[in-house]
C-alpha cells in the first residue's frame, strides 16, 4: 500500500527547517549573500577566525547605496553612495572572529526612488 503525505505530515517528520538548517554554528564559517531593499541593515558575520583575507562583493543595481565592512571598530572598506557592482579583497586580524556590514540605502537623495542590493562575504583564507 502506497501512503499518501500532506505537507504538514511531511513538516512533522522533518522537524522545524532552521533546526535542520540553521545558520553555521559558533565559530564556523559560512560564506554569506545578504539582499535587501529600501531598509537600512547591519549583518554581523561569523567569519570562524580572528585573522585571515576575505572577499566582499555588492550589486546595488541602478539606484545608489552604500555599504561600509568593519572589523571591530576599525573601518575595512566603504563603498560609497555608488550604483553598479564591485568586489575588493579585505584583510582582518585581531581578537574577534566577526565582521559587521552596515548597508545604507537610498543614500542619493536625487535617486531615492526604491532600491534592491545584494552583497556577498567569502570566508576567510
């Protein structure tokens, strides 16, 4: 006999999905893509190392944002109110295994019609 599941059938078995699937456990690395739109954001990021070299990159599209990565309070870049895309290698060292991400969006008055970004941080080498 062949039996059928329902999708909350299913949903019970398996357990809660960020259970499962959650974000990397402390101290462990795991590379990170970030999107959003109009709301500013900052992202904490585990980067599973107090030193090493990472690659951050961003798409903010047409309309301009900016996004400032900062280790501790030491600034590592700062886009700059900017449209379009990029990527830059970034270095850390120090006693802290985490790198924030501030986004600011909109940040063109002359442009501020809505905006949808993305940005993506590498673990470290």
């Amino acid at each position: 006999m062949i039996k059928s599941y329902r999708s909350n059938d299913i949903a019970e078995l398996m357990g809660p999905v960020e259970t499962q699937y959650g974000p990397p456990a402390s101290g462990q690395c795991s590379e990170q893509q970030v999107a959003g739109a109009d709301a500013p954001e900052t992202r904490n990021i585990e980067m599973g190392a107090t030193s090493g070299n990472f690659n951050f990159s961003w798409e903010m599209l047409s309309q301009h944002d900016r996004m400032i990565v900062r280790y501790g309070a030491t600034q590592l870049y700062d886009t700059g109110c900017v449209s379009g895309s990029g990527s830059v290698n970034l270095a850390f060292s120090g006693a802290s295994s985490i790198i924030t991400v501030e986004v600011i969006p909109n940040c063109n008055p002359a442009t501020a019609n809505g905006t949808l970004w993305y940005f993506t941080v590498s673990c470290p080498q």
